[in-house]
C-alpha cells in the first residue's frame, strides 16, 4: 500500500496512517469492499508498532471509513451507504479538514493562507463539471 510515515514530523505516525488512508480513498487508489493489510503486516511494512497501526485502523473504524471484520479482516466501506449517517459524514470533513489545517501549519502556512487556498480549490471545484455530467 502507498504509505509512507515521516518518523520526524511532529504528527502523530497513527495520525499520519489514518490521513493517507483518506487520502488513496479520495483518490480512488483505494475502493469500497477492498481490503487493507494486517495490522500486523502493515507494521512490519512501514516499521512501526503493531499498536500503532490497529490505532489508526480504530480511528478509520470509528469514523465508518473502514470496517473490520474478524477473522475475514479490514475492508474500506462504501461512502454512499446507508449505515454512514450524516453526523458521521459531517465528522468525516471535519477530521479531515482539521488534518489539512494542521499539516498546513507545521509546514509554516498562516491561517489566511490556508483559508485562501481552500476557498480557491472549492472555487475551483465549483467551476469543475460534476462525474456523469
């Protein structure tokens, strides 16, 4: 899997995990009912604790983006199904747009910077035909 931890940047490596997660999700790198690696190999894989893995894999459960099977394992959940509310869809853009602000951060942008760059991606996206138009 595309997932690479920065051992030195000062977002929590289980943070770091989910993100990338959410992130081939929106892109499509990662489909609904494909199923992730093992914790356990997925540790070894990016050399950290096991913990740390099954931690962000609670966080993506937690949040419905992935659900996890036991004795079958880890799969990513469709976005359009019924059994994701809208409170848990409204949790989902709130978690990954604090992320993004908070990368943002570290890598020393100013709050109006960010804020100008994410009015004009939705501008942007705005402008952008919709899938199946």
């Amino acid at each position: 899997m595309e997932i690479e931890v920065q051992f030195q940047s000062s977002i929590p490596i289980t943070e770091q995990i989910a993100h990338r997660v959410m992130e081939l999700i929106a892109l499509e790198k990662l489909q609904p009912g494909e199923q992730l690696p093992t914790t356990r190999s997925l540790a070894v894989e990016l050399g950290v604790n096991f913990n740390t893995v099954a931690r962000a894999y609670r966080i993506l459960d937690r949040a419905g983006i992935i659900s996890t099977q036991p004795g079958r394992g880890t799969f990513i959940l469709d976005p359009e199904a019924e059994e994701r509310g809208h409170s848990t869809r409204a949790e989902d853009i709130e978690e990954l747009a604090r992320n993004y602000i908070r990368q943002a951060s570290h890598l020393g942008f100013e709050p109006y910077e960010i804020k100008d760059s994410v009015e004009k991606l939705m501008g942007d996206q705005a402008e952008s035909p919709s899938p199946g138009d």
